[in-house]
C-alpha cells in the first residue's frame, strides 16, 4: 500500500472549513483514498473515500487532485466535536485482507 | 446489542502472566482485525482472519495469538505479557462486497492493557 505524508496538526475556527491535505504521490492506478478520524482515544471512525471523482457525504467532502497524488478533506463547518486525529489511508480493493495501514495522521483542534 | 464490542475495557496484569482479550460483533463481518495503538502513534495491525479458522499476520504478530473459530469473535491472547505490550487494543471488523471499494473498517472501543 502506498504511503501517505500528512501534517501533524492544525487549527481551525469554530464554523469555518477545515481543509486536510494529504500527499500520496505513490499511489497506484487501483488505489483508493480513504479518510478516518479518531477521537480522544475512540476507536477510528470511517469518514469518506474515493478513486479518482471527489466525493461528498453527510460528513465531509474528499478533493483528489486530477493526478491522485494528493487528496484534501474538507469539513465545511467545523465544529468542536471535530477536534480529533484524521488519518488519510491509500490502498487497494484485494491486498492481502484489506489490511489498513495508519500513520500518525493530522491533530486537529477546533477552537471556539 | 448490535455491533463490535470488545472486553474488557481495562486491564492490568504482569509480566509473564498470559492475558485474553476479546472482541465480539454481531454483523457477520468477515473481516476482523486487531491493532495495536501506542502513546502519540498511529494504529499498528497485530493480526487479521479473513473468515473462520482463517488468519493471518499483521505487521506486529510477535508475542501474539489469535483465533477465530466462530465468525462473531475474535479473541487476541498475550501468551507471555511483556512491558512492551502496554497499549491500547482495537478490534475491528469489515465486510467487503465482491468488486466493491466499500470495504469500511467498524472498530470497538478499545481495551487499554497495562503490563508492569
């Protein structure tokens, strides 16, 4: 699975977007992008994915650049109840299980 | 009650001592998966079953062993407890659908094991 570079933290207001960039510069024509959060010691709760078109739910949107190198999840309205830990994950559909590899992923604190 | 539950929430135990650790869902996922999450890291896979009686290693199996001889559980056991294993342990269970990408990940809440 290709790996992914994420910041370790950052910052947002409270009602405004928060942006999560993420590189996979690596990644493979049969991967995928996937989002997670973690919050306060929760056990990591699935966002969104995609493949190639942006996507969006009832959570948050998922931008992938047209060259898949980079993805950037967006929550329109943040909240404080958003203040976790993103992991932004590539794999492919068949790899060996759907084993998921996490890195440290993005702290985000939502200040009021 | 549905869903992925795993106990017990809290332990401690020692060195050497063998200690079990369970985890339950009422899904009838395939999938189930154990991490491993240490102090200011991201979660490392132990071991994973793609269905009953069928395992295999993560990235950390060492000092490790699993089981899976029904598909709603899925018990991780420290044979030998080390320091080392001092962590926060999160099962997780998924159901992919054939030609799919929706192979989401559900996790339980956790079990925070100390070893002294």
């Amino acid at each position: 699975d290709a790996k992914t570079t994420q910041p370790p933290s950052m910052d947002c207001a409270e009602g405004r977007a928060a942006n999560l960039p993420c590189n996979h510069s690596t990644i493979s024509g049969n991967e995928y992008v996937y989002w997670y959060r973690q919050i306060h010691s929760q056990g990591p709760q699935y966002i969104i994915h995609g493949l190639k078109n942006n996507e969006t739910n009832e959570m948050a949107s998922l931008i992938i650049t047209e060259d898949r190198k980079s993805s950037t999840l967006i929550l329109p309205h943040a909240t404080l109840r958003d203040t976790a830990v993103y992991y932004c994950i590539v794999r492919a559909l068949n790899t060996g299980g759907f084993k998921t590899i996490f890195g440290a992923g993005t702290r985000l604190f939502v200040k009021a | 009650d549905a869903g992925i539950t795993q106990s017990p929430r809290y332990k401690i135990t020692e060195t050497g001592r063998q200690v079990t650790l369970m985890c339950h869902q009422t899904w009838s996922h395939s999938y189930m998966f154990w991490y491993r999450q240490d102090l200011g890291h991201g979660l490392r896979l132990i071991y994973y079953s793609a269905a009953a009686d069928i395992t295999d290693k993560g990235e950390v199996p060492d000092g490790y062993v699993v089981s899976r001889s029904k598909t709603e559980n899925f018990p991780l056991t420290l044979e030998s407890a080390t320091r080392s294993q001092t962590s926060v342990y999160f099962c997780a269970s998924s159901d992919p659908l054939a030609g799919s990408s929706y192979n989401e990940q559900f996790f339980g809440p956790g079990t925070r094991l100390t070893v002294l």
